[in-house]
C-alpha cells in the first residue's frame, strides 16, 4: 500500500443529517467528513468511491451535481462505487458510505497514538462553531450565516494538516466532540492529556454564556484539528495551545487538574 | 495508485437479502460480492474497509465473527470503517458497505471494454445455481444444499480470475444476471454479443424444465466470471464457450441470433 491511505466513512439521514437536509449539504458534508480525516494524515486526496442508496429522481439528481462541484472543489476523482434501491419499509432510512483515498505526504503518517509526556496539546480554528449552526438552523439560537455554513458543510483541514504532518507527534480530527476525541488520543497513546477550559478557543456568541462553552467542548461537527507538539516546539500554522500531556495517571483525560464530570458524556458517542 | 484495485459494494438487508438472513450470511456474502469484483479483474485481494449500520447487539456480535472468519478464509484484512446508529423510523432498513482493495496481478488490468469482433465468449462455473438456492429456500423448488450455499454466500473465483487476467480480451463478474451483463460488455466494448442458450452450462434440475434456464439466464447471485478470448485461444482453467463476438450491429445482445425479447428484462436492474 506504500504512501496511501484509506478511509471510510458512512453518513445516515436521520442520524448524521436532518431529514429535510438539502440534498447539496449532505453531499458536501459526506466529501468533507471523509476528507478531513485524510487531512488528520497530512494525506493529500486522490480519490473517492461511494455507496449511494437511492432516493426520489430529483434529489438524487441534486445530490450527484453537487457531488461532483465538492469533488472538484477539492481536486478528487470519483473512483468509482455501488448504487442500490432503498427498500420501501425504510421509513427514508438512507445510508451513505464513502471510501476516501489519500497519499501522505509525510512518513510516517501520523497517528491518534503518538502523544508523549511533556508534549504540549494544540487544536486549530474554533471549537463549537458547528453546535452554534446547529441551535441557529433548530431555532435555539440566533442564525449565524457562518456558523451554520460550518455545520452544513464541514471545511477539512488539509493544507495544515499536510503542514502540521512532518512536526506533529500526534494527530486527529474532531468529529465527536474535543473532550472525546482528546480522551480518545490519550487512550491510544498511553498518556494523561489536560485541558485548561480556559484556552478552548471559543465563538465570541459562546462567551461568557454559563452553558454553552462546556456544552461546545462535547459537541463533534466542527472537523477541526487536534494535535500534539514536542514542548517548545511551535506549530507551522495558526493554531490554539490548549494543553499538555503527563505520563499516564489513573485518568486519562482532566480539565483543568480535575476528572470530568462522570454523569456527563464526553461527546458524541457512535451507536 | 499503481497497480491497485478498488471497487465498493453496499447490501441493504430487505433489498439484496431476505430481512431474515442470518448474520453470519450477511457477512459472507458481502465479503463474497466485492472480493468477486477483484477476481474479475485478475487482483489478489489486501484488505477492506466497511460501513455498518449497528443493529441487535447478539446480530452485530455474530456478524462481527462471521466477518472475520470470511475475510481469515480470503487471507485479506480489515483496513478500517465506520459503524453508525441505525433511526429508529427505519424499519429494520440497514445498509453495509464494504470497500475492497486488491493488488493487480497482470497489467493492464482486465476490463469489460476490451471484446473485440471475432473473440469467443466463455463463462466459469454453472449459471443459475444461486437461483436454485432462492427456489429452495422459498419453497418453490426442492432443496439443494449446494444451490442454496451458492445463493447465501459466493464463491468469489479469485484463482481463476488470476489465471484469466493475462489471456482475456475482457472479463466481468455477473453479478445482475448472465444477459444484462453480457450487454454491458457488448455495449462497453461497443461490439455484438451473441450467445447460444444451448451451450449455457446449467445445473441438471434446470435442464429440460419449460421456464428456468431462460430465467437463470437472467438471475444474478452466481458471481461467476464472463469473459473472452481471442479466437483459437483456450482458457487455462475449466470454463464453457457459450458464444461470440461480432462487430457492433443494431443490437448488443442477440440470443441464438434473434434480439432478446423486450418485454422482459434481462436481469436484476438496480434501483
């Protein structure tokens, strides 16, 4: 397999989208989901195949042009892929899968496993831009164009990922929420990783609000980056320094010096 | 990408297989159907990727054996995926997709376009035992436990497909039904296809009954290899001739050298 690397991911109308998403927004949702995770490898995309249930003739129409300005967009073939009819029990159940195909442009690639003690811990862009889409398009929040182009339709990272790939000695993106995600690398790294709440790089309209920055902080959808640099080392890009990593203790995830709160998720947890 | 081999497959449970199937026959088959799309390519299988809607956790958790015991059976591995939460509107709707990767064997790699006027026209295997399995399974024929080991998990021919790759002109597996598939071939090589029913190798129930070999012709599930040679060249494996190919005429697809019937279909159309 050489320098390539392959990812897949499956996206559930009704789980992942609402039910009356525009057909548009759940096809570049699917090219950014699968992309950014080739972004958290410093990959440069190659190409797509995809799985595609099919649906009512007009959507799917819209769906597959809109497929193809995302793929573009980023430069991607469409390798190739399976279209099947959806039962007529499904209740709109429909499910999409897409294949991303990568080729790394650092080796080794890097990996969610690699964070050692005494790296410091570094996310870019913003936490929770995606959640404050979300309440804007339910109504839980005033509307906010960004913020909700970013929930619709996820930007992967991947000029800093390919940037951050030769210095980083870990690396993620954040689909399920920071606090996961971040316990997730400390998982498969054998660290303990803290967060000082305090630095999260938060929207301005989450500030100061009592509820939504620990609510931002397990929140996924935002695809932004996660990663770990040797300490005094500085990353090539813009990007927040959010915490440190200490040898393994008897948790693997603290905020600010205490273990979170054991009634609450951490984020968005599969199935 | 060099000299590797991608295709994706997806099995939607009420569409492809009965909402009753067993888990471990789910598993098998979907390994089966996309390992079969290597073979047709003369690929050596590697690994995959797959997408699962979660389900009952006693089915997940006999799927998940099932499924590492077909790809142990394969020598291939399982390179990464994504399992999502099935809606609970769905109506028992899943879907799974699986990527497969394989390494080509012999380049170019074989495609369905390549046919070419005065190439013979051959097929692996018997044509309409996976029929006889859904006949036996429903009640509507006798039971045959090969027929119906056929029609619950494929046999992808992965050796023969290796063997092929260097002396076809072009190959394919049949997947949708021996006539449609024959006419994707005829019409990607833009040439005539034409086959002679008499020379189709059926199984002995099928033979002589008034309706069922013109119905296997048109049943898929065998995911047998269709491909063809270059005229006075015989294949290295055992396979029957079962017709010719002729420059392109006003039709792709002629039977015995009349044009199918265009009431009925030729095989399974998706969606």
């Amino acid at each position: 397999m050489g320098d390539l690397v392959l990812t897949h991911d499956m996206l559930v109308i009704g789980t992942h989208v609402m039910s009356d998403c525009a057909p548009e927004d759940v096809a570049w949702k699917l090219v950014g989901v699968n992309l950014s995770d080739l972004a958290a490898k410093g990959a440069q995309p190659i190409g797509v195949l995809m799985g595609y249930m099919l649906g009512a003739s007009e959507w799917d129409t819209r769906f597959a042009a809109a497929l193809g300005d995302a793929l573009s967009h980023y430069d991607t073939a469409l390798l190739g892929g399976d279209t099947v009819a959806t039962p007529a029990q499904s209740g709109d159940t429909r499910a999409f899968g897409m294949t991303a195909i990568g080729r790394a442009t650092h080796m080794p690639v890097p990996s969610r496993s690699g964070a050692r003690p005494g790296d410091t811990l570094w996310v870019t862009g913003q936490i929770g831009l995606a959640m404050l889409g979300y309440l804007g398009e339910t109504g839980e929040a005033p509307c906010n164009d960004i913020a909700i182009a970013r929930y619709r339709r996820p930007a992967p990272r991947l000029s800093e990922g390919r940037a951050l790939a030769p210095h980083v000695t870990a690396m993620m993106d954040i689909s399920d929420g920071l606090l996961l995600d971040a316990q997730r690398m400390a998982q498969a790294s054998g660290v303990t990783i803290t967060i000082q709440s305090g630095a999260v790089p938060l929207p301005a309209p989450i500030i100061g609000n009592a509820d939504l920055p620990a609510q931002a902080m397990r929140w996924g959808d935002d695809y932004e980056l996660l990663f770990t640099l040797p300490n005094g080392i500085e990353p090539p890009i813009d990007a927040t320094r959010i915490g440190v990593v200490y040898g393994m203790s008897e948790h693997h995830l603290l905020i600010d010096g205490a273990v979170p709160d054991p009634m609450q998720s951490l984020g968005w947890e599969h199935g």
